[in-house]
C-alpha cells in the first residue's frame, strides 16, 4: 500500500471530547470518526488493526476446537420473553416492530440464539459441541463514553458450549480460559483473570479478563502475594476482629440535629464509622428492603443483585422512604422495623454496642445489639472491598487497580437450554438439557485497550501483532529518482518477503512523515534518503524504543524480517 492512495486523515490536534487516550489517538490518528454518541466508524487504520485481532482469535478458537457460524443480529422479541432477558435487560436493548407489527429485537448478545440452534441436536453422541461467531451487538449505554471503550454497537467475538454434563463444561470453561490467555498475550493486552459476578447472564461460576488502564470503568482486587484477583463485585476479605462492649440493655435514643451523614456522626459526636450501621434503602423487583453495613463500608450493589437474584433494583427515593419509615435519608434504622425485609453485611453479625438513625428526623440510637435489636432475615457478604485490606487466603495487603474488561467467560449451565426447550437422548435413554458455557471478547475494546497500554507522547506504539502495517518505507526527496527507485525496489522485497509494508510516497517535509509514522505506531520506520545511499545504507527506527540503526541497503529487508520474527 501507497501512502499517497491511503485515507489516512491525521489530526495535529486532540480532539476536544476525547476523555481517553486510545480515544484520542484513535481519532488523531485517522483510525475512527464518530458518526453520533456510542456509534463508530472504522477507517482503513482500525479495519487493518481489527482483521488481526480477530486472525489471531479464530486461530486460538479452532485450535480447541470451536466452529465458526454467523447468526442474524435482529431477533424476534419472543425468544427473548421465553428466556426471562427481555425484563431484566430493559432498556439496554434496542427494539423495533417490523412494517408486519412483529416484536423484533437488536441482538445485545447471542446465548439464546445459539440455543435455538441447539434444538436440533438429538443424542449424547452430537456433544460435546463448541461453535462461534463474530457479529455486531447492539446496547443502548445511557452514557456511551471513552471511544470505543463504551459504545452502543460493536463487534464481539462470542462463543458458546454444549455439553452433556458439567464435566464437560468444565473442560470446556478451561479450554476457553486457556485460549484467551493466548490471545491477549499474542495481541499484547496485559490481562488478569478474575472472579466475577455473572450477572444477567446467569450460571455458577465466571471469570473476567480485565486489562489495568487509567481509562478503565471496573475496579479488581488483586493480591500481590499469592495472586489472588477478583472484581470489586465479588471480591472478598479478611477484616480483622472487632472488641465490642456490651452496652446498654436496651438502646438509648440521642439527639443529632446536625449530623446527616457517617462522617457528620463521627466528628460532631465522637462516633466512629466502624461503630455505626449504614442504612440503605433499595427497591428490589417492587419490594422496599433495606440494606445493612458497618458505616464505614461501601456497597457492592452487584452482591446485592447476585444475593437476591434480583431482577429489578434501585435505590428508593426520599419520598418513598419517608413514607415507609418516617424519616429522612440520614436518620434512618432498621431497630425495630419488622414489615421490610432486612439484609445485613457479615461484618455486622455479632456486633454490639453499635449506633444508628431512630427514624426520626435528627435523632440517633447508641448501643445497639444487632442480633437482640434488628430483625435481619438475610446475611451476605454486601460490602466493596477496599485497598490495604487483608488477603482473604494469604493475608496480605489487597491492592484496587482500574483496569478495562476485555474477556468475559461464563460458567451458565441449562438456564437457557432448559427456557428454550433443548434436550438430547442421553446414555441411560432419558433426556437431559445440555449445559452450556458463553465467551465473550470485545473486538473493537480489545483493540482500545491495547492502545491505552502501548503508546507514548507521540502517539500509538502498536505490538507488531496487531499493527496496521508492521514496517513503513519513508522516502526522503520524492522528487529523486534514485532515491524514489530504491525505495520502491525495497518496498517491492519486504512485500514479497511477506512483511506488511506501507510506502511512504508523499511530498511532505521529512517531519510530518515521521511525525505521522509515530503517531499511527507503525513498528519499523525505514528512512531512504540520498545521504544515506551516498554512503550504501537506510536507517531502521524502532518505534518502540526510538533506537535507530545503519543497516546496509542490501541487509535491510532480512534486517526488517528478523526484527518482526524476534518481535
């Protein structure tokens, strides 16, 4: 490929709404244009970098065995009522009637039209199967953000598996974690796999893939003793004990009129945070329920969902709570509320001697009992995990690191075989829905993760796995012919010796091309000019490090070859 015939459409200056650097870069350096919040589109830069992310995936699918379809992305909106995922998905899915009035819907994800294509397995002796695609899904973000890190419509390479029992689905789950541990590796994405929260995707046990970026959206606890990881959703750790008093025998009511908040409580009257009771009130599936934790923790409103199997949840409103306890946020408790289901945090349990809001307007309760004064009808682990907390298998020290997910895989068993009807004839002659296991990669989030990981204040610095071009000839004096000549014999030899070569043909000063070359990330810059030929040499520039080097003109292209197969 010519320079001079490429769209490339470089930008001198960062984009005023970019809030990320891949979102930055990608656009300065002519790889993406936004066409309106949430919807991209990829020029000839991304689609290069796009094809080889996705080479480098369908070749770690096929070789544990996975088989590759290409399902429609409009479905009809039955399917999803009979899997229970039109409610709980909500207004993240797109939906449309067709000029007939049928319910259709744009495809967030593929689970139950894969399985619809399961229906037509018939016998043990069909599984184990294991199939994928790569297809565009639609999400109706309400705050698409960050490039293409959080988009309403994008490329995901999905993949699901059909085993007769849960063995197999353990093998395939390993199979699957393998494979993408090679990918991210092979495309130079650092990726920590993690325990994760399943979601509305349902199922016993998922891993996330998640990449540590500034720009990130998730949050992982992570240990760097044992290696113990986890999202913040499902992290858990080890608190140290806590002494309580016995207190009073019954609780003593105190007025706080200037006191609304945790913080307000512990510095106007001497209470800590550690010893009081947080009160948060949720609206789940229509139910007001409330919420306990020890003042000073956080919720992890993920738990919150996964322990109730949740399908609707929020925080209920100031008018709501007034009505149902009297009080206004910041006075509230749970001593003595027995019509609302109470949930409390494990922290908690045993705890004495603590203090809460009255339910009244300004006043407080010391010396609480949580198990003598709260009617919990629910223990879980609710509360966020914070930095410098204890390892909950070694001990040590958790650290919090911002990272970007980019892998999901999941663990879902027969929640949609059984919703959409798929059984085989198993050995014993009885049937029986297979389990399933759903991997998911975002291909377009791939691709901004890398550039969130590698690239320096010139611009992107792309692994040569994955670059849009692995080397670039820069011609120094177009105008030469003997220059122009070389250049193009050695832009000839690197093609035919299978490198990924751009020429860079145009009549531009030497420093916008070098600018221009940086700012992409080509790996290799190859700089041909008449000073050099004087004297029988091109000079190689590693993007990466800067290095430049004299190679003998006849020694370049191997030279060029040698470094990529190094890379």
């Amino acid at each position: 490929m010519r320079w001079s015939q490429l769209y490339v459409p470089t930008l001198r200056q960062d984009p005023a709404d970019a809030d990320a650097v891949s979102h930055r870069l990608l656009v300065r350096g002519g790889f993406v244009r936004q066409l309106m919040a949430g919807h991209y589109s990829l020029l000839p830069l991304a689609v290069r970098v796009r094809a080889k992310i996705m080479d480098v995936i369908r070749e770690e699918m096929a070789a544990i065995g996975t088989q590759e379809f290409v399902l429609p992305t409009v479905h009809p909106a039955e399917i999803w009522e009979r899997s229970g995922r039109s409610e709980v998905i909500g207004e993240e899915m797109f939906r449309l009637r067709d000029r007939k009035g049928a319910d259709l819907v744009l495809g967030v994800t593929h689970e139950e039209i894969f399985t619809v294509l399961a229906q037509e397995l018939r016998s043990y002796r069909d599984l184990p199967q294991m199939w994928f695609q790569f297809q565009t899904k639609f999400r109706d973000e309400p705050r698409p953000k960050s490039g293409l890190l959080r988009v309403r419509e994008f490329t995901m390479k999905d993949s699901y598996s059909f085993d007769l029992d849960e063995a197999g689905l353990d093998r395939a789950f390993r199979l699957h974690r393998a494979a993408y541990e090679r990918i991210f590796a092979r495309i130079g994405l650092p990726a920590v796999a993690v325990h994760a929260s399943s979601g509305v995707m349902g199922g016993s046990e998922s891993v996330e893939f998640m990449s540590p970026a500034e720009a990130g959206e998730d949050r992982v606890v992570r240990c760097p003793g044992c290696g113990y990881a986890a999202n913040t959703e499902k992290a858990t750790s080890a608190l140290p004990a806590v002494a309580d008093g016995p207190g009073p025998d019954a609780p003593e009511r105190f007025d706080t009129p200037d006191a609304r908040t945790i913080e307000e409580l512990a510095r106007l009257h001497g209470v800590p945070a550690e010893r009081q009771v947080k009160t948060l009130v949720y609206v789940v599936d229509g139910q007001l329920t409330l919420v306990l934790l020890r003042g000073d923790h956080a919720l992890a409103e993920q738990k919150l969902v996964d322990t109730l199997a949740a399908r609707a949840l929020r925080p209920a409103t100031p008018e709501e709570i007034q009505e149902a306890l009297g009080a206004s946020p910041g006075s509230l408790g749970a001593v003595g509320v027995t019509d609302l289901p109470v949930l409390a945090d494990e922290a908690l349990r045993g705890r004495t001697d603590l203090t809460t809001g009255a339910n009244t307007d300004g006043v407080h309760l010391r010396g609480v009992s949580v198990e003598r004064d709260l009617a919990v009808r629910r223990w879980a682990d609710l509360r966020e995990v914070a930095a410098g907390e204890a390892c909950p298998r070694c001990g040590e020290p958790l650290e919090v690191v911002v990272t970007i997910e980019v892998g999901h895989i999941f663990k879902i068993g027969r929640k949609y075989t059984e919703a959409l009807g798929v059984s085989v004839l198993g050995p014993d002659g009885e049937r029986v829905a297979p389990v399933m296991g759903s991997y998911g990669i975002g291909v377009e989030r791939a691709l901004a993760a890398v550039v969130e990981t590698h690239h320096d204040d010139k611009g992107i610095v792309w692994p040569v796995a994955v670059a849009p071009f692995e080397a670039v000839v820069t011609v120094l004096g177009s105008t030469d012919a003997t220059v122009a000549e070389t250049a193009e014999a050695l832009y000839r030899q690197l093609r035919a010796e299978r490198v990924d070569a751009l020429l860079d043909d145009r009549d531009e000063r030497p420093g916008v091309k070098f600018r221009d070359a940086e700012l992409i990330g080509i790996p290799y810059r190859i700089t041909v000019g008449a000073r050099g030929l004087a004297g029988g040499t091109v000079e190689i520039t590693a993007r990466a490090t800067g290095e430049t080097r004299a190679v003998p003109l006849a020694e370049a292209a191997d030279h060029v070859r040698k470094l990529l197969t190094a890379a």
